[in-house]
C-alpha cells in the first residue's frame, strides 16, 4: 500500500510539471556569453531563500566533496520535455539546455541553526550543443543577487564551529581555469556528482516527500534508462560509523580525489588512481611509490602503507594546509579534520 501512495503521489508530481510553463530562461542558459547576474536564469523563484522554480530541482550525494566546511545546495534543471540518460560507472548524460546549480554559504554558528547563513558562491555547469560550460558567481553583501566572475575572488569568512572554535579564513571562489582543473576528465568538461551511486539513497525534499533520489527522476521524467535500484551500488555517507570503513574510504577518496587521480584524469601520470571502481591495489596506492612527489612525501616511501597512517602519504598531504604539499591542490584551505581521521582509521584497518 505504501508504494502504491507513492506511485500515485509520483503520478501526480510527473502530471503537473508536464503542464507547466518553466520560469526558467532556456536562451540564458544556451547563450554564448552567461548572463552578468544569476537571478537572470531564472533559477529561483526566492533567490534569496534558494527556493527552486518549477523544474529545478534540489539533490545531494552521499558523500560530498570537502570545501572547508561550506554549505551546499545542489540543484539539476533539465529542459521541459527532454530527459537525462542513465550512464553506468559515469555522470549521467544531460541533453543540451540543462543545468546543474550548486551554492556554498557558511553559517554564523554551525552549532545554531538559526544562526545568519551567508551565500558567497553560486556555481553553474551549463550543457550546450559543444559540451559544458562552468561559470561562477559571487554574491553581492546584501544576499539579493550574485554577479558573474571569471577571474575568482578572495572572500574573507568569520564563524564558530560546532566546538565552539572560531573559524577565520579566506574562501577561494576558483577562476575559469581552476573550475576547468576540476572537471576536466579526458580534456572536456564534465559534471563530477551525478552519478548513480552518489544519488542511491532517499532524500527529504521541499514538499515533504521522501524517495530515492533515482527513482524521483525517472518518475518525474528527468532522467530515463534506470536499471532495477537492487543492481546499482550505493556509495555510503563517510560519516556513517555504521557502514564498512572500507566503502566509506573508498567513497570519500573518489568523491574528493578521483577527479584528477582517475586514469583519464590531470593526475593521470601520478599512477595512483583513487576512483571507486579501481581495484584495491597499488594503483590504489597500497604499497605504490610515488612517481614523483618531491616535498610532497613528507620523506614517505608509500601512498598509503597498509596499517601505518603516519607513514602514508597520502595522510600527509591530505592534513596538510602548506601550498605545493596538501592535497587536494586547489578547493581547500583548511584540513577536513573528521574526514582524515576516518582514513587514519581505515589504513590502520589495513594488511
């Protein structure tokens, strides 16, 4: 009974968006040059509020990437009438005219939930016929509308952790050439988190329904071609101490790392690939020497030597927060403190 309430609900949802108009501007998204503000696309129905206009809609992965402890909201808009197509192991192929909208804020107090959460960011991956295109918008002091930025800024961020230990430091909002240092894989841009095993889990969405992230797009007709949910490996939340430490590592290590330490990717020379489906070896980086690490190691000999974390170099670079040393290179300043003591553990766990 209950999957019938929810097929219904579904139904309902799918027959709705089929007769709405989307407020969202299909010619700013396919334009040569993106628009000089973000409310031009037409995104958010409240820009301030991040309330999504009809046909956007809100999604997160398991395991997010580390961005010095930012905020994150994601959004995917796909145009009316067309869908995406499901890709086993990759990003799911976006026809043109979709977007995929992610902001990044920080809260006063990240212990208050009440606490003034600033925007600093909206970040955009826009389909055309040529391929994707990655823009970057910074907003403006009074929250009322972000402005396009090609060259990247220096924001400076006050806070006070959950501890109750203030937080200072410069965000990086990264520059054209830095969004391409990311989402490069095999020379052409592409989206790095919608994948099936990121989005396999159920989400609370806006209106209160609850659904598997991938059954949700298919049903409302976003994204087509999805095999049977029992057949699609889910990457688990890293901060579930209840999940195997080893898919939790290999989760956290492919969402923050694999985007350039994947055989296609900038770090493709490393030899070290950290993507989920690399088997677990020294391409892995078990037991692997470095090609050519310089500084770099810290005087280790191994990526990751199975049962000492302090004699890994792949925990030196991640704790560190000197330039030419941490990694990743670009997209932090801080150390993702929680996350580099769950990998201490799973090398620890290593034989």
């Amino acid at each position: 009974m209950k999957r019938l309430w929810r097929a219904l609900a579904y139904a309902a949802m799918a027959t709705s968006w089929a007769g709405s108009a989307y407020a969202v501007s299909d010619a700013a998204i396919l334009a040569p040059r993106p628009p000089k503000l973000l409310s031009e696309f037409g995104f958010f129905d409240d820009l301030k509020d991040r309330k999504p206009a009809a046909g956007v809609v809100n999604f997160a992965p398991s395991t997010a990437l580390f961005s010095d402890g930012a905020l994150k909201d994601r959004f995917v808009y796909v145009p009316e009438g067309k869908a995406a197509s499901y890709v086993e192991g990759e990003a799911f192929e976006f026809p043109t005219g979709s977007a995929l909208i992610k902001s990044f804020s920080f809260p006063a107090d990240y212990a208050d939930a009440s606490s003034v959460v600033s925007i600093i960011e909206t970040r955009v991956l826009l389909k055309h016929d040529s391929g994707w295109q990655a823009w970057a918008y910074v907003w403006n002091d009074e929250q009322t509308d972000a402005t396009l930025n090609i060259a990247g800024a220096k924001v400076p961020v006050v806070s006070v952790a959950e501890d109750g230990a203030p937080i200072s430091f410069t965000y990086a909002v990264p520059n054209k050439n830095q969004c391409k240092a990311c989402h490069d894989v095999g020379g052409v841009i592409v989206p790095l988190g919608p994948k099936a095993r990121n989005l396999h889990f159920e989400l609370t969405y806006p209106d209160g329904t609850v659904a598997n992230q991938l059954e949700y797009w298919q049903t409302i007709g976003i994204l087509e071609g999805v095999p049977a949910l029992d057949r699609i490996e889910a990457v688990p939340d890293w901060r579930d101490e209840t999940a195997d430490i080893d898919a939790r590592a290999r989760g956290w290590l492919d969402v923050n790392c694999a985007h350039c330490h994947r055989r296609t990717g900038p770090a493709s020379n490393s030899g070290l690939f950290l993507n989920w489906s690399e088997p677990k070896g020294p391409s892995f980086g078990i037991n692997k020497r470095p090609v050519a690490a310089g500084r770099g190691s810290g005087g280790r000999l191994f990526d990751i030597k199975p049962g000492d974390p302090d004699g890994s170099i792949l925990v030196y670079r991640l704790e560190s927060t000197e330039p030419g040393v941490m990694m990743p290179e670009i997209g932090r300043v801080l150390e993702d403190v929680e996350a580099t003591d769950m990998l201490r553990r799973w090398i620890s766990s290593l034989k």
